[in-house]
C-alpha cells in the first residue's frame, strides 16, 4: 500500500495536472487566495477561525510553509491544480486527510477544493475531482470521501453530482470547539458485491 506522504503521485490528463503543492506555486496561489468571489467557495470549516483569504504575498507564504509542514507531519496533503492550457498556471488547491472522530465523517477522506473564482465551473471540478478520486481511497485508507458544497454553489453541486456524490444531512462535528458544520457530500468506494452507501448520508 502506498504511503502518500512518503512519496506523493501527480495525476494528469491534456488538460489539468495535480502534484504536491511547492514553494514556487506561491505567486499563482496568491491569485486564489485574494480572490474575494472565490473565497465564499473555500472550505474553512474547525480550522482555527482562518477563512483561507489572504491578500498578500507575505500571508499567502506563510499558508503555504504551514502546508508544507503539515505534509511533513503527515497531517494532511495540500495539492497544487495546474491548467495546461493556462501556461501551466496553478489556479487552485486540493486538500485531502485520513479522518477519525467522533461523528458521521470518521474513517473516511475529508477533501477540501479551493479554486479561482473563474475556475469555479462544473465541468472543471468534475474534470479535476474525477483525476484524484479513484486513487484517493487507497491512499487516504477509507471507503469514504467528504467534501463541502455551500448553499449557493450551484456549479459546485451541479460537478459533485455527476460525479456520483450525495447530500448529506450530517454535521461535521468540529474537533476544537464542538460547533456543527453543514453542506458536506458523501461519495463511496464501491466493492463487487458490497453495498457502501449509508442510508444516513441522505436528504
């Protein structure tokens, strides 16, 4: 079994590459991370108060060091989007951890998507989620991957759909200060034979 954070794959197709965020991706990534329309989109759920904007090169680096050092903590795995057909622009990140806790969302892979505001379109994100998805249970060691949709998301919701994700009704139950967090989509491992949807994980 492969150990994401001993040696982290890319995935790619003509269009898009995702690789192990580095350094020189900061600049790009300050367009994303600036990007008020963007921002609405980001998943900031039980992370400390931070809503992922950050309007300056100085903040977007210090984002940047902290990912790297929770990739070298194995706390999670920060992902860098590349458009080809943008000279190779990166235009947003994944992130992507093992989960365990005491709610709904345990043993399984919670997945966060930040991306440019004009990257924020269906076809993209299923284009990008359908790269990483299929090695993402293997490798996040779960039969389950989680992410987030807010109200209003339609492009968003419209890819998460297509891509065979689901509504959940469950709260994410935050690790620091108890607090539920609601939107999450659900999506499955299937196994020959196994039926893995939980009844649970409905509207």
């Amino acid at each position: 079994m492969n150990d994401v954070y001993m040696a982290c794959p890319k995935f790619e197709n003509e269009h898009i590459t995702i690789r192990l965020l580095c350094n020189d991706d900061v600049n790009d990534l300050l367009k994303v991370y600036s990007d008020t329309q963007a921002v609405p989109f980001f998943n900031s759920d039980n992370c400390h108060g931070d809503d992922f904007y950050y309007p300056s090169l100085e903040k977007m680096q210090k984002a940047v060091d902290f990912w790297q050092y929770s990739y070298n903590e194995k706390y999670f795995v920060r992902f860098s989007i590349i458009d080809k057909r943008a000279n190779n622009a990166v235009v947003g990140t994944i992130e992507l951890f093992h989960r365990e806790a005491q709610d709904f969302y345990t043993h399984c892979g919670l997945l966060r998507l930040d991306l440019r505001s004009d990257y924020e379109k269906a076809d993209f994100i299923a284009e990008t989620l359908g790269l990483i998805l299929p090695a993402a249970y293997e490798l996040f060691h779960c039969d389950m991957i989680a992410t987030k949709a807010v109200e209003g998301a339609g492009e968003r919701i419209q890819a998460l759909s297509k891509l065979g994700f689901q509504a959940s009704e469950k709260p994410l139950i935050g690790g620091q200060d108890g607090k539920e967090y609601y939107f999450y989509f659900c999506i499955y491992r299937k196994h020959e034979g196994i039926e893995q949807e939980r009844e649970t994980c409905r509207y």
